[in-house]
C-alpha cells in the first residue's frame, strides 16, 4: 500500500543511513522500525490478571501477595526451623 508521510529530515537521514548499510530499501526498514515500535507497545499494554481456581479453601491468606517473591518465601519459611529454611 503507499501512502504520504511527513517525517522530520533527521529521522528520515538516519532511516536512509539503515536502510544504505543493510542493502535493503528504504520502506523496508521503515516498516521494520513501525513493526517493532507495534509489537513493544502491545507487549507493554496491561494484561488481564490470572484467575486462580479454589478448591477446599478461602483463596490466599491475608497480607499474601503473588507479586512479591521475598515475601512469599519468607511467609513459606516462618514456621520452619532455620537449618530448614531456603
């Protein structure tokens, strides 16, 4: 597909350069940097949080966290002896 674009002389300098070093075309590297640019954003966008099934129970304890490793751990830990302990 073409389409018109108006890019800043500098950034279109620097594509050129890209584009001259890797013996490919200009719209190739173009469309390259937007391919990455597009999937770092979806990447980067808030994924939908895990749902956990409970079975037999009421769901984590209170002040438990699954986002903070240490703290799980050192919960896991506190009633083991210190010899036990990871």
């Amino acid at each position: 597909m073409r389409t018109t674009l108006s890019i800043a002389d500098e950034v279109l300098a620097h594509y050129r350069r890209l584009a001259a070093e890797s013996h490919r075309t200009l719209s190739a590297v173009i469309e390259e940097g937007l391919r990455e640019l597009a999937a770092r954003r979806e990447s980067a966008r808030p994924r939908k949080p895990a749902e956990f099934t409970v079975v037999g129970g009421e769901g984590l304890r209170p002040g438990v966290t699954l986002d903070d490793n240490a703290a799980l751990s050192e919960l896991l830990d506190q009633d083991l002896p210190l010899e036990k302990r990871r």
